[in-house]
C-alpha cells in the first residue's frame, strides 16, 4: 500500500472519530467531518488502486 494511501486512511479514521464527538455533543459541525471522511475515503481508494496498477505494471515490463 502506498505511502499517501495509509495517510489518507489515518485522515479517514480520524474524520469519523470526530464527527462521533460532534454529533455526540449536539453539534452540527459533524456533518463537516462526514465529509471529509468520504473525501478521504475516495481517495485512499483511488491511491490503493493506482498502487495496484502500477505495481502490475512494473511486475509485466519486468517479466
């Protein structure tokens, strides 16, 4: 897994922990985090994938 891949997933975590509390406390400032986790979340996906590919990449050149 890529580097950026792991941080943005700590980003992602981290996002819905806090948007936990938010909403825990009563406040609307959660739906801010909601966000952010699901923009986190598309790009620890895009960043995994793009590992993938390049990795098949360089595995069929080298083959």
């Amino acid at each position: 897994m890529p580097r950026i891949a792991l941080y943005t997933l700590v980003v992602c975590v981290l996002a819905v922990a806090a948007a936990v509390v938010s909403f825990v406390q009563g406040s609307w400032l959660g739906i801010v985090w909601v966000l952010l986790a699901g923009l986190s979340s598309n790009m620890t996906w895009y960043y995994v994938k793009r590992g993938r590919m390049d990795a098949a990449r360089d595995t069929s050149v080298t083959s």
